[in-house]
C-alpha cells in the first residue's frame, strides 16, 4: 500500500498516538522508521517527509543517506522528538529540518548522547505505548519540579546522574527515585516529586511531536516548496545495492501496518 502523490508522510509511535496526530495532520501516518522506509517513501513523491519516531538495535535505523536522498529529490524533511531531532540535528547542514526542544537541546550541545531519547514501547497492536521514561523527559520533569519548588537543584542533578546511568529500558520514576532515596534524597520530596509528576504529565517528546504537526499544518494550508538542495548526492555502490534490494520488495512497511492499531480502523 502506498500514500498519495503529494501527501505528506509521517513516521510516529511511542512520542504520539496516532488517533491524536490524525486530529492535527491530515497525513498518511506510518509506524517508526527504520532503514529504507524514507528512502521507498521518497519514491511515492509526497509533499514532504516527517520523521518523529524511529526504530534501532533490532534492526538497522534510518541511514542518513536515505534522508539526503528525498533532499536531492525536491522533498523537505522535518524531524522532531526523538529519532527525527537527532537526524535533524546531525543533517540540518543540508537541509533537513527541526522542530521542538530536543532538537534545540541536541543542536546547541546542551545534551548529546543518543540514549536520552531512547525508550522501550509495546507492539504496534498496543499503540506503541512508552514502557520505560525517556531521559529527556526525565530532564525536562526535574527541571519543571525545581521550577516550581518541589525538589531542590542539588537533588535534580543527583536524580538525573542515576537516570542516566540505568540502562535505557530500566528508567522509570520508581526506580530512579527508589534509587535516590538509597543516596539520601529525602522521602519528602520524593514524596512530592512523584505526586508533581502525576498531576503535571510532562512529556517533552509528545509536545515537539505535536508541535511538529501543528507547523506541517500551517505550511499544508499554502502547500510546501520544493526543496531545493545545495549538495550533490554520491551514488556509492553499496547505496546503489541497498536500494536496489528494497526495490525489490524488502522492507516496504506501509501504512497498512497501521489498521487495527489505537483503535483505528
């Protein structure tokens, strides 16, 4: 199944769900991408490519190159939140785009590693709901907490030190506080912290994701420019056979994927 010439496409997950990005964009809305969706999207000609979310480990991310390619094509790529701020960050000399504050956040060095947006999720089947905390999120969060006095400075430095070093999949608020009660945080304010964190619902990656829909919607409503690229695009062979395979019909998961899931149809 393939989207319509000229209809944006988007690649979201675990940051939005998709009954709620339906709502802002109309789109032709794919699971997380992962190596070689952007490049086969290119060939449907859309009006420009969104990348939010994006897979990794179990199987190859998105390759820069297939990104560069749409660019060579004339379409515009924006990135946000999670897999997309990164790309957007690491091409936007070349043009892709960025949206929201984890692209800012990565674009001015203020955070750098890749695991600050990872996460682990449930199956397409389950909406790709977040299973553990990202740690931007966790970042974001504390900061607000400290904002509005609900922990100290010094506690919400010690709480994004142990964040940071669990293991991505294991970064959830009970185990970084249990663990910030065993190094002396007090059980007042974690006390406080978990009641802020139920009441406030920070969740920095949705927000730049919504934020990323909403801009494609403005721009929608006067139609998007062709891209026009200021680089030349280097055919490699191993490029050459990597699309060569996809074209094949290796890995061309379309929005078909996405019937039955968030209660769609």
């Amino acid at each position: 199944m393939t989207g319509k010439v000229g209809q944006v496409i988007v690649f979201v997950g675990p940051s939005l769900p998709l009954a709620v990005a339906r709502k802002l964009l109309d789109a032709d809305y794919r699971p997380p991408a992962q190596a070689g969706d952007l490049y086969l999207a290119t060939l449907e000609r859309p009006a420009a490519i969104c990348l939010i979310d994006g897979v990794f480990e179990a199987v190859p991310a998105v390759w820069h190159k297939e990104i560069l390619y749409a660019l060579t094509e004339g379409i515009p790529v924006f990135g946000a939140s999670s897999m997309g701020a990164l790309r957007a960050v690491e091409l936007q000399p070349f043009g892709m785009r960025g949206v929201g504050r984890v692209f800012e956040a990565f674009a001015s060095g203020e955070i750098e590693d890749d695991d600050e947006v990872a996460l682990i999720h449930a199956p397409r089947q389950a909406g790709y709901r977040p299973l553990s905390e990202p740690l931007v999120n966790i970042r974001e969060v504390l900061q607000r907490a400290v904002s509005a006095s609900v922990v100290s400075p010094a506690t919400k430095v010690q709480l994004v030190a142990i964040a940071k070093q669990q293991f991505y999949p294991e970064r959830n608020w009970n185990r970084i506080t249990a663990l910030g009660a065993q190094e002396g945080v007090s059980t007042a304010e974690i006390e406080r912290l978990l009641a802020f964190i139920a009441a406030e619902e920070i969740d920095v990656k949705r927000e730049d994701a919504l934020s990323l829909l909403r801009y494609m919607a403005e721009i929608s409503k006067r139609g998007f420019e062709p891209f026009k690229p200021a680089f030349q695009l280097q055919h490699s062979v191993f490029f050459t056979r990597f699309t060569e395979a996809l074209c094949e019909g290796r890995g061309n998961r379309s929005a078909e994927e996405y019937k039955g899931s968030n209660g769609e149809d």
